[in-house]
C-alpha cells in the first residue's frame, strides 16, 4: 500500500499506477503593515542613519568641514537662533512657498481643467505646456531677475515656474482619462456640459488631481530654495548660501534639513487629505 506525507496533495500519473506528491507552493499574499509600525519603523531608520553619522563624524571617519554632524547641525541652529536669524529666515520662507504654491494650485488646477476638458484648448496650450516643463527653467533665472528684479516678485515667478507644470499635466490626463460610459450614462439623462464636468470628470479625476498636487508641492519647495538661494538670499535657502561660502556646513545642512522636514510634513499632510477625498469620490 502507498503512502504520502501528511499535507501533500497526491497526484495520479496517466494510468492511475503511481502517487506523486505535489510540491508545495507559497500562495502569494498581500503585504501590509499598520500604520503606526510604518511610523516606528522609519523612524527606527532616521535615528540609526543619525547615530551612525554621528559615531563617524566623533571618530574622524568625516571632515566635518565637508560634511558635518547631527550634534554640528544642532550647535549651528542654536548659533542662528541665538543670532535672531533663523525665525525671520523660517517667516520668509513660509511666506514665499504660500504665495508661490497658492498660485501654482490655483492655476494649474484651472489651466488643467481647461487643457483636459475643452479640445480646441488642448490643442492650442498642450505644446507650450510641453515645452516650458522640458526646457531648463532654471537656465530663466537671470533673465527672470531682470524682468521681476530680486525680490519677492522674482521668487514667486520661479516657485511657479517649477510648481504649476505637475499639477496641470496631471490634472488634465485625469479629467481626460475619465471612464467613457459614464459620460455616455450622464448624457443620456440629458445632463449638460457643466453638469459632467462637475458630477463625472471631477470626482473621476481625484486620484490624478491630489497626485499633481503631491508632486507639485515637492516641486515647490525645490522652487522657494532655488529662488532664496540665487534671487534676494533670503530665508532658508539664503543661510544656505551663505553658510556654504564661509563653510559653515552645519548651518548649511540646517537649512537642508528644515526643507527635508517640510517636504516629510506635507507629503504626510497630503496623504491624509487623499484618503479623505478617495472617500468622498467613492462615497
């Protein structure tokens, strides 16, 4: 008589003679964590990461004139705070990244609308949208500082300039890609242009619109370094000039991590919001 293992499902050959236990197989599965393990664990991750770098930086590995260390950032906020720097520098920069992303938002929401929802629109703007995000538009600062001059006005052209191009293109394939058959449902019950936009494209275009929106926050704060850093060196990006041209790399790498901080608090922030309106469209 045959045996087999217990667990094994048996298979028969063509004639029925033999038993062939089956190779078990690992069924895939989906892999999930909570998110309060996610927190702890990347958490976990930045303070070794930190750890690490400062054990090397006490220890010589690092020239701390090249690159500094944790307790070197800490000692060069202290230094600006301590100056009266860093609050008005903090004020400046908040300042410029609302204007400049408030506009971007604004804009690209309603060029995007406009590029994805009306032909003729498409066709006259969808170049120029095109050339403008694949050209070098940091190579416009200088002609930008004589057209706006330094300052504030200077700044915002340029946080614009390189926040506004995600969220149009990711606006306008979202209200494009919209599912056809509800289109045809919604004006099959005579529902008017306005009334699809507003009841069918927008709330289908959701996904899209907060992903542009994720990517042209990141892509402002780019801007408002840019901006500080080559127009007015102003805020946060003007300690980081500065500080590297007197290699004071702990306040550089300050200024460095406070947009880090920035873009981890707004990616977070905007997550959430995501979710919220996931619910509502599907609501």
């Amino acid at each position: 008589m045959l045996t087999k293992d217990a667990g094994a499902p048996a298979q028969l050959t063509e004639r029925g003679k033999k038993v062939v236990d089956a190779p078990r197989r690992r069924v895939a599965q989906a892999r999930e964590i909570s998110s309060g393990k996610s927190l702890l664990l990347g958490l976990l991750g930045i303070v070794s990461v930190l750890l690490v770098w400062e054990v090397a930086s006490r220890q010589g590995w690092i020239n701390p004139l090249v690159l500094s260390s944790p307790s070197g950032i800490w000692e060069g906020g202290r230094d600006l705070i301590e100056q009266g720097v860093l609050g008005p520098a903090l004020l400046s920069t908040a300042r410029l990244f609302a204007l400049g992303m408030g506009i971007s938002l604004a804009g690209g929401l309603l060029l995007g609308v406009i590029i994805g929802w009306y032909p003729i629109a498409n066709a006259v703007l969808d170049p120029w949208v095109s050339i403008l995000y694949a050209s070098p538009r940091i190579a416009f600062i200088p002609l930008i500082a004589v057209w706006f001059g330094p300052g504030l006005t200077g700044q915002i052209v340029i946080v614009v300039l390189i926040a506004i191009f995600p969220v149009v293109i990711n606006v306008a394939a979202g209200v494009r890609a919209v599912d056809r058959d509800m289109f045809k449902m919604a004006r099959s019950s005579l529902a008017t242009n306005r009334d699809v936009l507003l009841t069918v494209a927008l709330p289908g275009a959701v996904p899209a619109v907060a992903s542009g929106v994720r990517q042209g926050v990141m892509q402002g704060l780019l801007g408002v370094v840019v901006a500080e850093y080559f127009l007015g060196n102003t805020g946060v990006g003007g300690i980081i000039f500065q500080a590297g041209l007197t290699l004071r790399t702990g306040q550089a790498l300050l200024g460095a991590f406070v947009f880090a901080v920035a873009a981890l608090l707004a990616t977070s922030l905007l997550k959430a919001i995501e979710k919220r309106l996931d619910k509502w469209r599907t609501s």
